[in-house]
C-alpha cells in the first residue's frame, strides 16, 4: 500500500532530504564545501517542495516534510522539469 | 494541473508507441493490457490518438530498466521513484522508462499497480507536468485507486484538454471526471468532521482535509493516500479520549485509527455501539467528552451512548431538537472543540455551549477551515 515506507534504516533523514531536493527541486549537487552556502541552498528548495505539497513552509527538514519525501512517486521533477 | 514551459507538445494526434522490454512481475499480456488502457485514459478525452509498433523508433518507447540506464536519471531501487518520462521532443522526448526494482502488478492493490503508474507517465510524455491538486493523476506521489471504476480527475482533463483541446467524436468521458473538493466552496457540505490528537479532520468525498487549529496551515489528501482500507464518502467519524481512538463509520460498518494507523480487527459493526438494529446508517457522531457519551445523529433522532456503561442511556432516542434547541436542519457532522459543540448543516456550522447546550452562533462551514 501506499502509506510512508518504514524509515530505511542505514540512510539518515539528511541523505534522504538531499538526493530528493537534488533529483527533483533542481538542489545543486554538494560540492562547495561552504557549510552556510549549502543550508541555505538546502532550506530555499525545502520550502520550494512544502510550498508545492502546501505544507508548513518552513524550510526545516520537519517529520511531515520527511514522511512525504518516503512515498512512493513519480521521478520527473516537481518544478522547472 | 501545469505544463512543461516553452512548447513542450506534440505537434501531431496520430502518435505510435512501442513497448521495448517486459517486466518479470507480470504476464507480458498484462503489460500490453496495462499500457494500452493507460492510453486509452488520455485518447478518451482528447483527439489523440495511439498506434503500437513492434519495431523502429515511436514517439513513446517503454522500458523497464534498474539504476542507472543511460538517460542522466539513475533508478533508485525499490519504492522511492517508481517510474519517470520526458515530455515531448525529439529523441528521448516522450519516452517512459519504468523502474524494474519495484513490484507492478495487474490489478491487486498491493504493489504498484503498472496501469496507474503508466497513465501517470504518460501525462508527462504528452506534456503535462506535475499538479498540486491531490486528487490528480498527475499528482507526484503513487496512491492506488480502484481501476474498475478510475475515471480521469477533472484536473487532469483541464490539464491535457489545455495542450490538446476536447476528444474529436465530441463525446465527453462517462461518468463526468471527478473533482477535487474546494474548502472555499461556500455550498460545500462535509460529510464528517473529526478530532484527531488536537487536529481537526474534516471529510468529503474522497479526501479529508486535516487543520491544525490556530494555524493556517490545512492539508488535503485522498482519504486513501492514507488509509487504503478506509472508504470514501464516509458517514461519521469521531475521537474517543476514553480509548484514544479514532472510529470512522460508513453505513453499518466501523473502522478504527489509532493515530495515523488503522487498528486491526475492524471493520466492526453498528451494533458495538448497542445500536438499535433498524438504524443502517448515521449522518454524524458528537462525542461529548464532558460526559464520555457518544451523540449518535440519525435522521433527525439522537441516540446517546454511555461510552463507561456500553449501553444506550434511557429515554432515547430523543429529537435533536430537544437535544440541541434551535438545531431544525439536519445535521451531517459534528465536533466538540475546546468546550463547544459545532454541529454541521448544510453548509453552516451552529455552535453550542457544551455544557448548556445553548445555540451560541451560526457560523460558515469554513470557519475552522479557512479558504
């Protein structure tokens, strides 16, 4: 069924933020070595995808933004494909 | 519903597909099946039209594929993305790659059902992208849907008749497409309101909306985005505080959430509720936690249940009326919020003291749920 996949255990929330944000809300890959640089990358495309599912915009990596991210969907990004 | 910028369309009606590889999951009779109806949902309501060919290059190619593939866009094994396609353009444009790692399947709810997802893709391979309503097809997260019955959301209709205008026999899709229910309808009528651990959950439909008080803040989704088990278009739902449940009611069946998830055991019956056995269906449930009893609305009766007694308490049914003075019309949801009843009719909400039960206001039905 669909509801959340159980949390996998070996992938913090961090790595399963970044490949999402990377592979669908256009999140530049993670070279620059600037900590604040990339937070703030980071937080602008997490509220980029709570703005898109009308969540809290928060811009933090909160429990429904992560629960979200863990469903099954479609790979084609969700803005600017 | 959105569209790829630039023109991302095709500029013809006639386009062929070829389905390149099979998936071990299923027959390749179920494959072929799967792939043409998913289509067929797209030929139904606009002048496109779809041909196979079995060799060659098509507009639309279909494979199954792991990891990475060779388009730039690598597989991530089982769940997460299931599936992806480009919109149209030369080359790669409109092809849909699906990812091999997951478990398609022909009809069983289990799994992932190869025709939703296929349908779902080729909106993209047609030039649709992404939609944020949560009823559309083109919605970015897989929710099974029962196929037997799956008509194309209006939104996605909207969305592809936009690129491509109206199917050409002029003939519309039978049953009319369903549409996502809009909490800024000043006529929309609930079918449920409920508390959920200080949420506040209202149903219509399909979808439920849930509100986190004192926050703009709402949700929607399909109900079975959620819970796959519960029905749509339900009659009842209300929180006990006395065993921490959620009970969902739809005719004379009950089903139970504990937090998000859905208890086992259930669906139970009407009568656990010591019900009389005529009473087949219940337009809305209060639960006056001031007293642990159960207000059951049933036409335009109340049955009140002793929640610590389990009995039905004497001298009901009684009339809402008398119940609820100044409450005529019939009401078809109910909460108790922060000291007040709020009984919902038609599409206002009348609020009650809780104690004295004194009509206090009649508010719009988007009071909690702001538009």
């Amino acid at each position: 069924y669909t509801s959340p996949i159980a949390p996998p255990a070996d992938k913090d929330k961090e790595s399963i933020a970044v490949n999402y944000l990377t592979q669908l809300y256009g999140l530049p890959k993670q070279t620059n070595s600037d900590a604040e640089k990339r937070s703030s990358a980071m937080s602008l495309r997490l509220k980029e995808m709570q703005q898109f599912f009308k969540l809290k915009v928060t811009g933090k990596l909160d429990e429904e933004t992560l629960d979200l991210m863990k469903k099954p969907r479609c790979g084609v990004p969700d803005v600017a494909a | 519903y959105s569209t790829f910028q630039g023109d991302y369309k095709w500029k013809k009606h006639d386009l062929t597909y070829r389905i390149e590889n099979y998936t071990p999951d299923m027959s390749e009779a179920e494959v072929d099946d799967s792939i043409k109806r998913a289509l067929q949902v797209w030929a139904d309501v606009t002048p496109l039209r779809f041909t196979r060919i079995y060799s060659g290059t098509a507009d639309i190619m279909i494979s199954f594929s792991v990891r990475d593939h060779g388009d730039g866009y690598p597989f991530d094994g089982p769940n997460g993305f299931l599936a992806h396609a480009f919109p149209p353009f030369e080359g790669i444009g409109g092809d849909a790659h699906f990812d091999d790692d997951e478990k398609f399947l022909y009809r069983s709810p289990h799994g992932y059902n190869l025709f939703l997802v296929a349908a779902h893709e080729f909106g993209h391979s047609l030039g649709l992208e992404h939609s944020q309503d949560p009823g559309a097809l083109m919605y970015p997260t897989y929710v099974y849907r029962d196929i037997d019955t799956f008509v194309l959301p209006k939104d996605d209709v909207d969305g592809i008749q936009y690129l491509y205008g109206p199917n050409s026999d002029g003939t519309g899709p039978k049953p009319p497409p369903p549409v996502t229910p809009n909490k800024c309808d000043p006529k929309l009528v609930l079918d449920a309101v409920t508390m959920l651990r200080g949420e506040i959950m209202f149903f219509k439909g399909s979808f439920f909306w849930r509100s986190y008080p004192l926050s703009r803040n709402v949700e929607q989704h399909l109900i079975k985005s959620f819970w796959p088990q519960i029905p749509n278009h339900i009659d009842a739902a209300f929180e006990s505080t006395f065993e921490d449940k959620v009970f969902i009611i739809k005719g004379e069946k009950v089903w139970a959430l504990y937090g998000y998830d859905v208890v086992r055991g259930y669906p139970k019956s009407l009568s656990m509720f010591r019900l009389p056995k005529k009473v087949k269906k219940v337009d809305a449930v209060l639960y006056d936690e001031t007293s642990y009893k159960i207000l059951f609305f049933v036409n335009n009766k109340i049955y009140s249940y002793n929640e610590e007694q389990r009995r039905i308490e004497k001298g009901y049914p009684k009339p809402v009326e008398e119940v609820f003075p100044g409450m005529t019309g019939k009401v078809t949801a109910a909460f108790q919020f922060k000291g007040f009843n709020y009984l919902f009719s038609g599409s206002k909400m009348f609020e009650f003291g809780a104690y004295n039960r004194k009509l206090l206001r009649v508010l719009n039905n988007n009071y909690f749920l702001p538009c």
